[in-house]
C-alpha cells in the first residue's frame, strides 16, 4: 500500500503534460536555434517581472505560513530587474498580444491571495520550477543576447551553483507545508492555471506577428500597470533622459529606491509627457494627485517640481516643432514652486539647503546632495496636507544602521528649522 503523495509529486504529476506542450512551443524551439528575436527575449522578462513583482506584494500580505515558504529565497524580481535595466537604453517595445494573458494571471494570483492564500503554493511551484528550466537554456540565452547584455542574464542564471540546494529547500518546505484536507487540490489547480497563462504568454511573443508592437508603460516598467505613454518615441527618450537627469540630480532616490524607483521614475515620466497636451486644469489635477502619491512615499514634491522643468527641457529638445504643446508641464511645476515658498520664502529654504549640505560634508561627498532641500520640501509637504511627507523620509534619512550620528543630527537640525519656518 502506497502512501499519500507529497504535495511536491502531486503537484509535479499534474502538470507534467502542460511541462511538456510549453517546451514544445515556437519560443522555444527559437530559443535554442539562436532565432528568437530580442522583442520576444525583452517581452518574456518583462511579463515574468510582472508575474514575480504580483507575487512578492501578495505573499507580504499572506498568512506566515504561506510567506514562509518562500523566505530565505534570493529575489528573482531582482534578477529581473537588472536584466531589464541592461536592455532599457534600446527601448525595445512590447508585443501586445502577451500583455492581457501575463495581466490575467497577475490578476489570479492576487484573487488566490485573497480567496484562497494555500493556492499561492501552486504559483510558487511553477515559478521556481522556472528556475530549473532555465538552467538548461542559459547558454542559448548567452548566445543569442550576451551581445546586448553586456554578458549578463541574470533571469536565466538563476541562482547559479546554489540552484540544486535552493531547490531542496524549496521542496522541503513545500512539503512540509501544513494544508488542510480540503486544501489539497488548491495549489495543484493554481498550478495548472499558471502554466496555462505562460503558455499564452510564449506563444504571442513568438512567432511575432506583423503589428504586434507597442508603445506602452510596461516596457519602461513592468510594475507600472497599463497607463498612457507617448506613441512617439522621441518623446519616449526624452521622458526616459528626463527621469534619469532629475534622478541624478536627487541620488537620494537611487540609493533608497534601486531599480525599482529608477522604472518607476521613467513610467512616471513617460506618464507626464502623454498628459502634457491635456487643458491646464486636466494636467494641474493629475500632477496634483501624482505629487500626493509621491510626498507620501518619501518623495517629497520638489523632485516632481524638477522633473516637470526637466521633462518640458527634454521634449521640447527632442520634437522643437510640438514645444507649445509642453507649456502647460511648466506651469504646473511653476504651481509646485509657488505652493512650497508659501509655505518656506526662498531665501529660507535655500538658506536651509546650503546649511545642510556644509554641515554634512557636500552631503557625504555629493553621495546625497540636495537632500536639506528634501528634508525642507517635505516639511513643506506636510503643511500643505500630504500627511506622511515628513514620516515617510526622514526615518529612513535618521537610520543608524545607515547613517553616522553627525548626519543623523543634521537631519533632525534641519527638519526641526524647516518646521519652524512653515509654522511661522
């Protein structure tokens, strides 16, 4: 008499055909001839980096259990993201067809989440066995686009010579997992349904169809959802070398927010030049609502301010003939500058800048310049009625894990003086 299954080898059974009919798919077939064209290569990190980014939110809002099984595990998100930030200078566009199936499973992944979270063990199961499968086609993915990744790709590498022991783990603790009778099923249906969603995903990348390309927030990022982006990719450029000059302008960002912030900087962007042609009140509404988004996650609303003035730079640049069109993203950080003086006058918030910037050495050698005006700005922010401008920023700017005491203490100096120059 045999024992019951583990949930690994029902889960393994079950989708053993559906492995089986992916690996015999047109993308994989190029895959390993050398064929497969970059759109289709760009077009699978970026839906696996949607599935992968879903994921992780989701398992932070899953019971321990569930979250446990995961823990300890190296991020494949980030692997993700690097390999996107190599290809991001080609701006390489989407094909259409693989949006809605990988948007479809994102969108089960989060109903398991909150229906049945277990199910999420099924998701898991799929995804890292990716891992696994990827290993075999390292070297075709080495071949065909090492050229355009500077040698890199780190999706497909995985976790390199650990990913034999990170899958014993993996296996051990999915069954190990304590699921209720009734739960059993769950995770080997959630199973099945994802592969059927990546096998619709592979086939519309390839072969690519004629007018499949778009232009589309995703390609900037994946984690961006499905908003309005230029059609035009000058102005796609131009949003994308604006985001990259405010950016550098504030290292405060990369340095707290990596690559994540540095795609949601460029969609961002990208987002702003499609509204530039909206009437003003459209646009001034929308900058509004971005701007409260943003002070509340530690991105005080000076760094918008800036973006909009380097964003009309950059367009007007890239395509002279349509700069009146631009007008109206220079009023609105016109708006933003006039809101953040009221409440600290020019002279004072400089004041408070420069101050800030003596006492912590260039701003630790120019590692985190324009950070007193950060620290002003958000306690400008705070009075005009963004209530986590101040909470959202300096925490992370006042941690002793991160920061020396000095630093800490020209953090807290400034906020307190900002604060009392709003207040009078």
């Amino acid at each position: 008499m045999t024992g019951r299954p583990t949930l690994m080898e029902a889960l393994k059974a079950a989708v053993s055909e559906r492995h089986a009919r992916m690996e015999r798919l047109p993308f994989i077939a190029a895959l390993t001839g050398g064929s497969l064209p970059l759109v289709s290569y760009v077009g699978q990190l970026r839906a696996m980096a949607v599935l992968h980014s879903t994921l992780e939110h989701e398992l932070g809002l899953a019971p321990a259990a569930v979250r446990s099984v995961a823990l300890g595990r190296p991020s494949r998100l980030a692997h993700l993201r690097r390999d996107l930030s190599l290809v991001d200078p080609l701006l390489v566009p989407d094909l259409k067809p693989a949006l809605a199936p990988a948007r479809a499973l994102a969108a089960r992944i989060r109903l398991w989440r909150a229906e049945r979270p277990a199910d999420l063990l099924g998701v898991l199961y799929v995804l890292e066995g990716t891992v696994l499968g990827n290993a075999v086609h390292l070297p075709d993915a080495l071949r065909a686009f090492g050229a355009q990744t500077a040698g890199a790709v780190h999706y497909y590498a995985g976790y390199g010579e650990h990913t034999a022991e990170c899958w014993r783990g993996f296996c051990a603790a999915m069954n190990a997992f304590p699921l209720e009778p009734d739960e059993g099923q769950g995770p080997v249906r959630a199973a099945l349904d994802c592969f059927d969603h990546l096998e619709r995903v592979l086939a519309a990348l390839y072969p690519v169809e004629d007018g499949a390309t778009t232009w589309s927030a995703g390609m900037l990022n994946p984690e961006a959802g499905d908003h309005a982006v230029p059609g035009d990719v000058r102005e796609l450029r131009a949003a994308v070398a604006a985001a990259d000059r405010c950016r550098g302008e504030f290292p405060y960002f990369d340095e707290r927010f990596r690559e994540r912030g540095r795609a949601f900087a460029r969609s961002d962007a990208a987002w702003l030049a499609a509204l530039a042609g909206l009437p003003a009140p459209q646009l001034l509404g929308q900058v509004e609502w971005l701007g409260r988004v943003l002070g509340n996650r530690g991105m005080p609303r000076i760094t918008l301010e800036r973006q909009l003035e380097l964003l009309y730079e950059e367009l007007a640049a890239a395509a002279p003939e349509r700069a009146g069109q631009y007008g109206g993203l220079l009023e609105a950080a016109a708006g933003l500058g006039r809101e953040r003086l009221q409440r600290i006058p020019e002279p004072v918030f400089s004041q408070l800048e420069r101050a800030f910037h003596r006492d912590t050495g260039g701003a630790l050698g120019g590692r985190f310049t324009r950070t007193g005006a950060l620290i002003a700005s958000a306690a400008c922010d705070q009075a005009a009625g963004i209530s986590g401008a101040v909470s959202s920023l300096v925490p992370w700017l006042t941690d002793a894990g991160r920061f020396a005491p000095d630093w800490i203490k020209a953090v807290r100096r400034t906020l307190e003086r900002a604060l009392a120059a709003v207040s009078r």
